[in-house]
C-alpha cells in the first residue's frame, strides 16, 4: 500500500521549531502502523527548502515530471518517495518489490523493442525522403532543360516567321517585277 502526501505545510513564522517534523514523524508512524510500503509527494524543482526537510527524512528524488504544474513556474516537479520496512514483513516486501522490478524491467524491454522498431520506421522514412529528394532534383534539372528548349523553339518560331515574311515581301517583289515585265512587253507588242 502506497500513501501519498498531498499538502503539509507550516507558516512561515512557525517553521524552524520542529512542527513540520512532528507532523512528518507523525504521518510516518501512521503509515508503519499501517503496514504501508511506501510514501511519495511532489515538489516543484525550485523548492530547495523542501527538498532537504524530506531528504532529512530519508525521501529521495525518484521521478521528474514536466509540466506538473499548471499555475505556477516552474512548472515541473520532482517525485520523493520513502520506503518503509518493518522488519517482519521485509522479505514481502522485497518480494513486492522484486514483482514490481520485474514488471518495470518488462515495460523497459517493451519500450526498448519498441524504440528499435521506430528506429527502423525512421530510416526507412529518411531512405525514403532522400530518395524522393534526389527525384525531386532529377525533375528540376529536367524542368530547366524543358524550359531551354522551349526558349531554343520559341527563337526558331521567330526567326521562321521573319524568314516567312521576307519570302512573302520577296514573292511580291517578283510579282510587281512580272507585273512590269508583261507591261513592257504588252507596250512593246503594241508599238509593233
């Protein structure tokens, strides 16, 4: 059975005398009495005072959480816990213990396959994306050859048209020069 110490706290005029220890030591005969394994509290990170009153009491810093706290900064806490022992029941709870090492010890090995499979997942998702890169970099270079033909086809066009006009201009030339040649030889054919 675990406990959990929600709030013990003492005025600051009245702390240094020993009250906060007397609560503690109080809550801490309770819980013996009870055949409690364990107690466990928060604390903010920051809280250097409260900290060192509950190492004094054989709590340790077991856990950090982020962002425990909502209102006020910093927002992350420390978890302290104590464990209690009685002699009598010591080998249960070393054997309590050893089923939770145990079961702590399966979830690590999940979370260790676990992290190899996502591991593979990423490299496969960074072959992936360099691949989809180098494709990317193939379909520009060959946007940029596209868009130099184009503009190769574009000055042919042009220059087509250019040449196509100074066909038509020289077509008429030779038109107007027949057109004179007939004329003269018309006037000619006349004059005889």
């Amino acid at each position: 059975m675990r406990v959990y110490i929600m709030t013990l706290g003492v005025l600051a005029p009245y702390r240094g005398i020993g009250i906060g220890s007397k609560l503690l030591n109080h809550v801490l005969d309770m819980c013996t009495k009870q055949n409690v394994s364990e107690i466990y509290l928060h604390v903010q990170t920051n809280n250097d005072d409260a900290i060192k009153f509950y190492k004094k009491f054989g709590f340790d810093i077991t856990d950090t959480i982020p962002d425990y706290y909502i209102n006020i900064e910093p927002r992350d806490c420390y978890v302290l816990t104590k464990l209690l022992i009685r002699q009598e029941n010591a080998s249960e709870v070393f054997k309590g213990m050893s089923k939770k090492m145990f079961g702590k010890l399966q979830e690590y090995i999940y979370a260790l396959h676990k992290l190899d499979y996502l591991e593979g997942r990423l490299a496969k998702t960074e072959a992936r994306a360099d691949e989809a890169e180098s494709k990317y970099l193939k379909l520009d270079q060959s946007i940029k050859e596209l868009q130099d033909t184009l503009e190769k086809l574009s000055w042919v066009v042009k220059h087509s048209r250019d040449s196509d006009l100074q066909l038509e201009h020289a077509f008429a030339a030779v038109d107007v020069k027949k057109s004179k040649i007939c004329y003269t030889l018309l006037f000619l054919i006349w004059r005889m």
